[in-house]
C-alpha cells in the first residue's frame, strides 16, 4: 500500500512473498489430513498445503485457517533432507494489519523448525499463520 513515498507492507504482500517461490516450479502432490475449522453452519479444513520443487529446492507453504488453535504438523518428505529452514507471516491478533506511521504489526520472520529424522519432521503452526518451509534434499 502506498501513500505519496511511503510505502506499507501489507498481510497480503508478505504471504504473497512466502508463496513466489511455487512460481516457475514443478508442482508436488501433497496430501493433507487435517481436521476442519468451522464457523457458524460453514467449515473449511483447518489446514492447506502446497509443494513444489525448483533448483534442487523443496518449499512447502501451509497455512492454519484457525484463528483460536495452534495445529502441529507430521510432514513425511519420503526422501533425505540434508537441511530445513522455515519462515512465517503471524501476528498477535488475526485482526492486526499495518498502517502508516505505525509500528508494523504483521510481519515475516523466521521460524525454528526440528530436524528431520527418517525423511520426517514435526513443527507446530500458530493459529491464523502462514508458513514456508524449505528442504534442501541429500
């Protein structure tokens, strides 16, 4: 968002930077099992997920639709995984944004995640989050 020469990054312009790495790469078929976040006499699943692979670069991007619950996560890469690095777009509230002349509240930053063991790794995502996390395979 701009205004004259200030500039503004927006919730959307941070997950829309988290999910460029899918551009330009071959998709991997994933499978998400996950429990559903429901709202009122709606429901959609708590948890989405996509994986693609580019330059000998795994990058998973998965989003918790739940505004109230943390999710954790089993992720079965199936091959060897020499590193792993995570980044994450969150806030303290899922109704935070960032505006001029304040302090910004909705940001990426990274995120720890435990190392793979048997080609599997487990992480925890915070409610109302946004994650992307990067394997780079043996």
């Amino acid at each position: 968002m701009t205004r004259d020469a200030q500039m503004v990054k927006t919730p959307t312009y941070h997950v829309f930077n988290l999910y460029k790495v899918h551009q330009d790469a071959m998709l991997i078929p994933s499978e998400v099992i996950t429990e559903s976040y429901r709202y009122e006499d709606k429901s959609i699943p708590a948890l989405t997920a996509s994986a693609s692979e580019k330059e000998e670069l795994i990058s998973i991007t998965l989003t918790n639709s739940n505004p109230h619950k943390n999710l954790q996560v089993k992720c079965d890469i199936g091959r060897s995984i020499e590193s792993i690095s995570g980044r994450i777009v969150n806030s303290m509230e899922i109704t935070d944004y960032n505006d001029f002349n304040k302090a910004e509240k909705v940001f990426i930053e990274a995120v720890e995640i435990n190392q793979p063991k048997n080609n599997t790794f487990d992480l925890t995502i915070p409610a109302h989050s946004v994650l992307l996390i990067q394997l780079k395979l043996d």
